[in-house]
C-alpha cells in the first residue's frame, strides 16, 4: 500500500496539556504494534523534549543489559530499526519533512510544536498539517487558551480554506475519574457552538503516562523505543484513541 506521508499534530497553545506525552505514546504504538512506518519532527525549540527523550532511551538501552536485550529482541522481531526523531525550528519543519520523505515514504509525520503559536513559523507550520489532534482538560485557564488556540485555526485557515488542514480535533487528557462528569457535556455545548469537534475517547489523569524507561525495570509506558506496556494500557484508553484517529485519518 503506497505511503500517505500525513502530516499530524497534537498541538496546543498550552503548556502542561500533554501534547508531547501523546504524541510519543500514539507514534510508539502505531510504529512497534500496528506497523506503520511514522517519523518524529521535533520542532518544540529549545527544550526538544521527544529528542531529549530519544536521548535518554538510547543511553539505557545501551547502558542496561535488561533493556539492551528487550531492544534487541524487538528489533529482530519486527526487523525494522526505531523511528527517526528529528530536531527542527518551527519555521524549518516543512523543509525537515521533506528531507525525511526524501530518505523513505513514512505513514504519518508527527510534528511535535512549541506550546505558543507567537513563535515564528508555528502558525505556518500548522497549516501544512493534514490533521491537528489539540488535548484540552476541564481547568478553566487550559480550556480558553485551547479553544482561542483552535478556534483561531478554525476561523483563519481551516474555513477559509488558506491551509491543507482536513480535520481540527480536541481530545480531553487527563480527566479525573473513570467517567466524565455533567461538567464535560456543558464544555463540550460550548466546543459545538465555535464549531469544533471533539473526539469521543477521552484519556483519564494517570501516573502511568510519565513512566519511562527505569534502572527497577518497572512496566513502561513513555518511551520512543518501545510501545506502551500491555498491562498498563488497559484502562488508559490508549487503544480506543488510537482506533478513533486511525478510522478519522483513513489508514
């Protein structure tokens, strides 16, 4: 099947609303379970979090025989290599995209932004994804910076028509509780009225989205070298997002 090269984004204008934790968790999964061939383009300057954290994965994968031998294994079984995770400034990603193509087709392109659209190249950046994945939770502060954020996509360059961008959706992270509350369906008449769509899975507030990859060996479930454990993901909804965006981006 020919190569789509989509360009997708978790993107906020929020910092803390977990757009790098979800961006890591979906392009692991889909590239070590599902096996679909996925880059990383790193553009959140200056911190680089996935690359950092790329980083870090290499030196205990290579420093702890234990994780040394789950790596190899997983490489032998899937006979691929890891995904590439590449830095970028925002107003340069295109251009990293298109070098990536240039090296092999990829599935999906994950982009991974500052959580400010002021800094120079975001805005544009954004326009050239084909889809924008934006996590939103119930604190008040996160919910208008996120909807100012998508609603000024929407207004300016998805319904205009100015930008490539097929589908805008919010997804709530970290949601207290096992179930949303009466409080998400008053939210949730507001996102209707701007005219913006929100997913039906939502991913519940969870200590198990910050562990990576520890000298105990404990279960991981953030980490660009391995996908997140099986006994970990029930209960996370990690299966149900990622079905959710596989059926809205048609691979």
């Amino acid at each position: 099947m020919e190569k789509k090269n989509l360009c997708v984004a978790f993107s906020t204008q929020k910092g803390g609303a977990g757009k790098t934790t979800l961006t890591v968790l979906v392009a692991s999964y889909l590239y070590y379970v599902k096996g679909y061939d996925v880059a990383v383009v790193d553009c959140d300057y200056p911190q680089y979090s996935i690359a950092e954290m790329r980083e870090r994965d290499l030196q205990m994968a290579t420093e702890d025989d234990y994780y040394k031998s789950l790596a190899y294994q997983q490489f032998t079984r899937l006979n691929k290599k890891m995904y590439p995770v590449v830095k970028s400034l925002p107003e340069k990603a295109a251009e990293t995209a298109k070098a990536l193509q240039a090296k092999g087709k990829y599935d999906i392109i994950f982009f991974d932004l500052p959580g400010t659209v002021n800094k120079e190249g975001v805005i544009y950046t954004l326009s050239i994804m084909d889809y924008i994945f934006s996590p939103i939770s119930a604190d008040r502060l996160v919910l208008s910076s996120t909807l100012r954020f998508a609603s000024r996509l929407n207004d300016t360059l998805i319904t205009t028509g100015k930008a490539k961008i097929k589908g805008l959706y919010l997804i709530w992270n970290q949601v207290d509780g096992r179930e949303k509350s009466e409080l998400y369906d008053v939210y949730e008449q507001i996102i209707s009225e701007l005219g913006l769509s929100v997913l039906k899975t939502f991913i519940p507030n969870s200590l198990r989205f910050r562990r990576e990859l520890l000298e105990s060996h404990k279960a991981l479930f953030r980490s660009t070298l391995f996908p997140a454990d099986k006994t970990l993901i029930k209960g996370s909804n990690l299966d149900e997002l990622i079905g959710e965006i596989l059926e809205i981006i048609k691979l």
